[in-house]
C-alpha cells in the first residue's frame, strides 16, 4: 500500500466511525485502491477471540496438522496418535517480545490441553511442546471442538492462569492473566486463533 492510500484508508476509517464516509470519493477509487482499504479496515477488527474478552488485533495463524477444520489424529492422546503438539506458524509481531501459547476444549469446560507461557519462536515443529505443556485430545464420545491461540506479547507476564489438564472455569480469566505484566493490562499486541474438530473413535 502506498503512502497516499494508507493515508486515505486511515481517513476513510475515521469517517466511517463518525458515519461521514464520502460516497463520491470512494467510488472514483480504483479497484486496487479499494481492496487495499477494505484489507485495512478488515486488519483492525477482532475475530471471535472478542467472545473471550480479547479486543486486540489478529494475525494469521496456520497448522498443517488442521485440515478442512479437523485435527488429525497424530496430535491425540489416543490410540490413534501420538500425543505430540499441533505443528503451528505465524509471522513476526512488531514489538513483540515474546508468545503464549493456549490450547482449549471449549466442548469440555474449557479443559487445558497446551500451555506453554513463554515462547520466541514464530514457527513451532510438530511435537515442540514437552509433557508439562501438552497433553492432546482425547475425547469420551463425541465431537469436541479444540481452540488454539498464540498471543503477541509485550513482556512476560505476570502470571499464565489456567489449570493445565483440567477443565476451568472461565477463559476470560486465563487470557486476562496473559494481558497483565508488572501489574498492568495491555500486555497482549495481538493474537492468532484457529479451531478444529476431533471426533472420538
């Protein structure tokens, strides 16, 4: 994007929040020019991490080990896998010290399936996470749904709430936790989120 676009894009938000946006002058854009808006608009609004009390931006998060919105068996506590962590990759977040990783089962209580508080790398290899972090699914009956969110953070946080291997009782608490560091909130730049299915077999 270049600089006259972005300085319109920003323009263009501003009015939009007031309800002022000019109809006229959007419609002489180019079609380049317009796509490059929306991408800019869109880069500032949350995904349902809001549902859990995260208003930070987003990044894109991906996982080899996630296909068509199902998680394969290798990441399972089953018989069928092999009870290692989900291969997961990001990009680099400006001024981001470090990352926290969560995994949750929000079909059971939130149960803790991933925590690891403190991570540098934006690329983790399929079976980074040791025992003390991980545990995969694995699910009595069903079809469980097992959420994944990698936060940008400032500095360490204060404390990494959430009791691993356990169900819990609240999310908002855990990712509030992540938020805080040296007592203040504001710890988190922005987050990456995917979620998947695991039906027991």
């Amino acid at each position: 994007m270049n600089k006259k676009i972005m300085i319109f894009a920003l323009a263009s938000l501003m009015l939009a929040s007031c309800g002022l946006r000019d109809p006229e002058r959007d419609a002489a854009l180019t079609i380049k020019e317009r796509t490059d808006i929306s991408a800019a608009e869109e880069s500032v609004a949350p995904d349902d991490g809001a549902d859990y009390g995260i208003t930070a931006n987003t990044f894109e998060l991906t996982s080899v080990d996630l296909v068509d919105g199902v998680w394969s068996d290798d990441i399972t506590d089953t018989q069928y896998g092999t009870n290692s962590s989900p291969q997961l990759k990001w990009a680099s977040v400006e001024g981001a010290q470090l990352y926290s990783i969560y995994m949750v089962d929000t079909t059971a209580g939130n149960w803790l399936h991933w925590k690891t508080g403190e991570v540098t790398q934006t690329e983790l290899a399929h079976g980074f996470a040791g025992s003390d972090d991980y545990v995969g699914p694995y699910p009595p009956d069903g079809t469980h749904t097992y959420e994944v969110f990698v936060f940008a953070l400032k500095q360490p946080a204060d404390k990494y709430e959430g009791q691993f291997n356990s169900s819990n009782a609240s999310l908002e608490d855990m990712f509030a936790s992540v938020d805080t560091a040296g007592g203040e909130r504001g710890n988190i730049i922005s987050y990456g989120h995917i979620s998947g299915t695991y039906t027991a077999k």
